[in-house]
C-alpha cells in the first residue's frame, strides 16, 4: 500500500461536542494525500463510536481505542501507526485552515534543514479568550524565526503543539514524546532543540484553538506553573547548567524569588535589577534572567549582547 504524504495524529478524549467540526477542517484540507490517526484515549461521552462512524464514511481515518493513558501515550500510539515521512498534530477540539497541510508540507519540501514546523494562531470564540492567553498568542505569533523561539523556550511554549507539522525521522530519533509529569510539547521542543533540530513557523494563522473550561491548558495539573517550572529546571540541567555550573540569576520581584527558591544550590547568587546595566552583568556566567515582560526581556537581551554575552551559553531568559 502506497504510503501518503502526511500522517494526523488527532488524540481524543471526551470531545464529542467538537468532533464534527474538528475533523470537518481536516477533510476540507486542499492537501488530499493524508491520513488520520485518532487515538481513543478512553473516551465516556461517545466519542469512540463517533470516531467509528466517521471511519465507515472517510477512509483516510484510522481509528484506534485504549484504556485511559493521557496525551503522551495517545501521541505515541498514533506516531507508532504512521505511514507517511510527514507528521502533523491536530488536536480534537480545534480547526486547521484548509490550506494548512499543504503550505507546511510545501515549506518542509522546499526547506529540507527545517525538522518542525508550526502557524501563527488564532483564539475562537472571543468571547471565551482571556487576557493572558490574549498575550500568550501575540507573543507565540511575533516567533517566527527557529532562533527567537529556541532563545524563548523557557519562557513558555513557542510552537503550539496542535500547529505543528515534523519530519517523522525527527520525533523518532528523539524518543518521542515522553511523560514526566509537565507539559508533553514544551518537553518536546527542548530536546529537539538540544538535539539541533530546525524550526519554522509560517507567518499565517491557520489554525484555531479552541478556547473552553474542560481544555486540558486549564484543568490539566501537567500543565500548572509548578510542573513547568520543573520542567525548566530539567531543561537547564542539561544545557546551560550541565557539568555543575552554578548561574548568576538576575529579575525582580516574585518571579525573581520564585526562581532562587527553585534553582536552590544552582544559583551562586541571585541580583535584583529593574533596568538592565553593565555592573549587573559583570561576573561570571551563566546567567539565567528572569523576566516576563517581552520588552524588558528585549531591553535586557540588548545590554547582554553589548556586554559581549552570547544568548544560550552565557546567559538565557526564564519566566
């Protein structure tokens, strides 16, 4: 059997309300050759016999059932059963545009250094969109470039998980995604950048994330600020802080204190500053600065660079 172009890893659970018009968006896609793997991830609310259905109906949809797992082993399932080089995420809830599939596919064939590639995105309905995930999307939408969203990773996710397509080999060669008790997409992008790999970002929205109170953002404990923070620390261990380096952390406020409570011993000391100056980054390196703010950390990243500090060895930002 001839493999297709693209393989759509949908994991579900519980999301019969949003099935019709998810998949809706993926049969509408211009890009025909693909297949669709959606993983049944003990699903209550019929959404399982749905997926059946739909499967009797559309034959590039393949469906698999499981007892109850959670997201990485869905991921994994469906990743173990797809047939094409290409691997794109959707997640059950959201809408692709219908030109999604063939302008990633377009820009991986074309970029052949490129292993990820994600959209901009936008939020839907309006009125269930929060101010703070208002400014998540205008901060995840200016990253375009793979060197603005590796220098931002540990601020927060820089590719939404449900936009991104990759290279099959790639999330192979990687292990996957892997369960640690944080969010499975961040955990992802961290190692595949410490493995060197190239992300894109297309600088249209072609993808809508559904915005509601059963999103796994809201009521999932993996992705609460402690478990990131954990994750980040992990990240750090392996990078930045390998071979027991201790770093320099420089912020203000809570978040400041927040990080020197986390990092513990791995900190040789914590500065307070406001405004970035040349004393407050004298000394030894690394130094892992903790701001929130876009603009402070421009403003921050700036004077790093004056002072002859190269981003991700000798210093990297936190939030």
């Amino acid at each position: 059997m001839r493999s297709p172009a693209v393989s759509v890893l949908v994991p579900v659970r519980d999301a019969a309300p949003w099935l019709r018009a998810s998949f809706a968006s993926l049969w509408r896609q211009t890009l025909r050759d693909f297949e669709v793997i959606a993983v049944d991830d003990g699903s209550r609310d019929g959404s399982g016999e749905w997926l059946d259905r739909e499967a009797l109906r559309e034959p590039r949809l393949r469906v698999r059932h499981t007892s109850p797992r959670g997201l990485p082993a869905a991921l994994n399932d469906a990743l173990a059963l797809a047939r094409a080089p290409l691997v794109a995420r959707h997640d059950a809830d959201d809408l692709s545009h219908s030109e999604r599939f063939a302008r990633q596919a377009g820009h991986l064939a074309s970029h052949p250094e490129v292993g990820v590639i994600g959209t901009r995105l936008r939020l839907f309905p309006a009125g269930a969109c929060g101010a703070g995930m208002r400014r998540w999307v205008e901060w995840h939408n200016a990253l375009i470039r793979h060197e603005s969203m590796h220098c931002e990773a540990l601020i927060d996710s820089p590719l939404a998980h449900g936009t991104a397509m990759a290279r099959r080999g790639v999330l192979e060669a990687a292990g996957g995604w892997q369960e640690h008790g944080w969010a499975e997409d961040l955990d992802l992008w961290v190692r595949l950048f410490e493995r060197g790999v190239r992300f894109a970002k297309l600088p249209r929205a072609l993808y809508g994330w559904r915005q509601h109170p059963a999103s796994s953002t809201r009521v999932d404990p993996r992705y609460a600020r402690a478990r990131f923070l954990l994750l980040k620390i992990a990240a750090l261990d392996r990078t930045l802080l390998a071979g027991r380096r201790r770093a320099t952390l420089v912020g203000t406020g809570a978040s400041l204190e927040r990080w020197r409570e986390a990092l513990g011993g791995r900190a040789a000391e914590s500065r307070e500053a406001r405004a970035p100056s040349v004393g407050v980054l004298a000394g030894p390196v690394p130094f892992v600065l903790v701001y929130v703010s876009p603009s402070a950390r421009e403003r921050w990243r700036a004077a790093a660079r004056t002072a002859g500090l190269a981003e991700m060895r000798d210093f990297i930002f936190v939030s």
